[in-house]
C-alpha cells in the first residue's frame, strides 16, 4: 500500500469529526463524466460549449436546446455509487464523517446511503414547475421529449443551480457551520476551480487537510496529505 495511503488511514482512524468536500471527480469511477476535460468531444455535437448551455440566460431563451444537452450529457440513471460513496457512507455510519458537502449533482452520496449530504449545486433528481412549483422526479423528465411541462402548462426547470445563478443561502450556511467546525477536511475529486463552491474550503481551521485529487489544487500548499490518485481507488482501503 502507498505510504500516503497509509497515513491517510491513521489520521481518518484518530479523528471522530470529519468533513469531505467533494467534486466531479468523486463520480467520474462511476461512468459520470466531468465536462469539463472534454470541452472538444461535446463541441462537435453541439453548437454551444457546455458553460453556455449550462447557464441561466441560455435556459431561458433556448430552452429546447437545454434539454437536449441535459438529457444527453446530465442524467445518468443508471450510475452506481463507486468505492468512495460507499466509504464515506460507512465511515458516517461509525460517527466519524458529520458532512458531506458535494458540487455533484448525481445523488450518489445518497444512493450510498449517506444522510447528511449538502449538495450545493443541486440535484437533477428534484424537478419544479417555474409556475406553480409543483415537484417532478428524473423518472418524469426522461419519460418526455422536447421542453417538459407541468399539468398546469408551465415549463419545468431541473433543481440544479446554472451558471449565473446563486447558491442556496441555507445549504452554504450549513456546509460553513461543518467546515469551520470540523478537525478533519477531505478535498477529494476537485481542482477547487469552481466558484463560489470553492471558497468555502477557506472557513477550514482545523488540524488536517487532506487533498485526493488526480492532479493539484490551489490549496495543496496548506494540505497536511496530499494523494495524487483516483479518489475511489483510495477509498477503497477502507472497504
């Protein structure tokens, strides 16, 4: 076993008060792909980059288009929680993980079984009518075609939070109150590129950050572990 991987082990097994921070990297073991790393495969489908589509002022105005994307590149119903859902599941049910809080929007976490699960952009499982708010599941929005619409007639938009649009107030206070509170920050599956999702990590003053991450992040500096691997290659130890 990799002597980081060994170190990684000991801290988590001395620490009762953990928070994980995870991004799209945490899904990725499970077939979900991070737009983000193949910007030039999705162009020579779409007429748009992802950020465009993904946004609010391109929903809004080219809803039709939106849904293409969403349904084609978004929802993954068949994705299963890999080796890092499942551990952080366990390591929550033992009273050692408090928090997760997620960019992912996927429900994975929770299809792992874990409960306090803060998801900050959202989630494509949860659906609402911009008319009446009335709620619709995944199971809905795939069982239609073109823009889908509410019985009242309204037109449904995904619970997930687009580009131009905030973060739920409720949900960053609760991740703050986590973060700043924990003895233990695990970053894993993000580059801490996406704001202001990132930013939260900076509430950390405990005494372990640890980074697992295929490639580096602007906080490895500050990290007390740093583990350049696949994030459910790692969990699996735990396992």
């Amino acid at each position: 076993m990799d002597s980081s991987i060994e170190k990684f082990i000991e801290l988590v097994s001395h620490c009762d008060n953990i928070v994980f921070f995870g991004g799209a990297g945490v899904s990725t073991e499970s077939g979900i792909s991070d737009f983000r790393s193949i910007d030039g495969l999705y162009s020579q489908k779409y007429k748009y980059p992802p950020e465009t589509i993904l946004s609010h002022d391109f929903f809004m105005k080219n809803t039709l288009e939106f849904y293409r994307f969403y349904r084609d590149k978004m929802i993954f119903p068949d994705a299963k929680p890999n080796y890092a859902h499942i551990a952080l599941s366990e390591l929550e049910k033992k009273g050692k993980l408090k928090a997760i809080v997620t960019q992912n929007i996927d429900n994975l976490h929770q299809k792992s079984g874990s409960k306090n699960v803060l998801e900050l952009h959202g989630s494509v499982h949860r659906n609402y009518c911009m008319k009446c708010s009335k709620f619709y599941d995944i199971t809905y929005i795939l069982g239609t075609k073109d823009v889908p619409r509410c019985e009242c007639g309204g037109v449904i938009k995904p619970d997930v939070v687009l580009y131009q649009e905030g973060l739920d107030n409720e949900i960053v206070e609760q991740a703050v109150k986590h973060i700043s509170r924990a003895d233990m920050l695990i970053i894993g599956g993000t580059s801490l590129g996406v704001y202001p999702a990132a930013s939260l990590v900076d509430y950390f003053s405990g005494k372990d950050l640890v980074l697992i991450n295929k490639g580096s992040t602007s906080k490895n500096c500050r990290a007390s572990l740093v583990i350049d691997n696949k994030i459910g290659q790692v969990f699996k130890n735990f396992l």
